[in-house]
C-alpha cells in the first residue's frame, strides 16, 4: 500500500462524505450542501490517497500563525491502524508551522487516540454548543 498525502487538494463533498460515513465520525453527512460549505470555508484540507481513491482526511480553520482549529479527522475503516490519522496530524502541523498551536475538540472514545499522537489534554477550554 503506497499511501499519498496531499495539502489542500481539491475534494468533493460526496467524497468526505463517503470517508465520513465509513469512518463513523459524527458530522452532517445527510446535507450535501452544508458539507460543500464546510470544505469551502476550510483553509487547510491534507488528505490522503490510495491511487486515486481518498482514504483519509483532516481538514482545519488556521490563521497559520497563532492557532489551528482542527476539526474534523476520519480515515476509512480498512485504512485505519495503519498510521494514517498521524501522518495526517503530522502534516497539518509541519503546514502551520512551529508557532502555531494545534487545537481540536474531541469525544470520548477519541481522547486516547488524540494523546497518543501528542496531544495534551486540557482544562481551561469552554465551548458554545450549535443551536441546531
């Protein structure tokens, strides 16, 4: 398997929907169009392929200076164990640079995963639910 990463590649909704769904990652994956708006509005996308099928995603909101708010990490379910979520950590940090910190909300059943690939836990972080 020779797995290729790429930074701001060009990708469809259907396609993250798709690496959503195998996935199990929870996210609007019924509304096309408020997927597309999501890609749209993201500024740091690194996906990764096998050939020309796409196997994994981590897309972000940065300023590349200061913060990175990473939001969303899937790899499909074959895919997954292989170290392919961590190359894609990996990327999105070695894009934004040693000045920015990296942040990202995750739940329960992913904490471990998130610490084991350098995260720290933290205290102080506050949060304003979506109304809908």
């Amino acid at each position: 398997m020779k797995i290729q990463f790429k930074v701001n590649a060009k990708v469809t909704a259907d396609d993250v929907i798709t690496i959503f769904k195998d996935s199990g990652i929870d996210r609007p994956i019924n509304d096309s169009i408020r997927m597309k708006n999501i890609l749209d509005n993201s500024n740091l996308i690194v996906t990764a392929w096998d050939g020309i099928e796409l196997i994994g995603i981590a897309r972000s909101i940065t300023d590349y200076h200061y913060c990175c708010y990473l939001s969303d990490i899937a790899v499909k379910k074959k895919y997954q164990k292989a170290g392919i979520g961590r190359s894609l950590i990996e990327i999105t940090q070695n894009t934004v640079g040693d000045q920015t910190m990296l942040i990202l909300i995750a739940t329960n059943t992913t904490m471990e995963y998130y610490q084991k690939s350098g995260f720290d836990k933290i205290e102080n972080g506050l949060l304003i639910k979506k109304r809908s």
